[in-house]
C-alpha cells in the first residue's frame, strides 16, 4: 500500500503559473488565491489525515507535511497588529 502521504502533489497548468506568477511576484489576486491553496491543501496535505496504520515513518512523513500547512494556516489567522516583537 502506497501512502497519498508519501506521493507527489498533483498539480495542473494554472497550478504552475499560479506558482511561478507569485514566485515572479506579478501574480493576480485569484492566481495568489489559487498558489496558497496548492501549497495549504496539496502539497502540505493540511487537512488530511495522517496517519498511516501500515507505517510509523509514513506517518511521520505526513505529519511534517501537515505542520508547514499547519504554520502556514496559523499565519494567516493571526491578528498582526496584536503581534509583538520579542
């Protein structure tokens, strides 16, 4: 059994401009929508389960790809005009 956790993100064309228009920095509104998306939801799998039942490495695996999504998704919600510099 091969673990989706483990596997490639798909992607499609927009996908691939959609990264490559936000890494140029001339990306529209809806293509930097559709780049954080891929990251969060794709190539993070923020939101799928990880865990693997047939393998602890794969859980693992998963579960770091889960917590950049996760940071990720944290960033987003914070209040940062309530952020304070250390």
């Amino acid at each position: 059994m091969t673990s989706h956790s483990i596997k490639p993100a798909d992607y499609s064309a927009a996908d691939i401009a959609a990264l490559q228009e936000l890494e140029a920095g001339v990306a529209s509104p809806d293509q930097q929508k559709r780049a954080l998306k891929w990251i969060i939801e794709q190539a993070c799998i923020t939101y799928d389960l990880s865990f693997d039942p047939t393998s602890e490495r794969t859980t693992s695996f998963a579960e770091g790809r889960r917590y950049v999504g996760l940071q990720i998704v944290k960033m987003l919600k914070l209040n940062r005009n309530a952020f304070k510099e250390k």
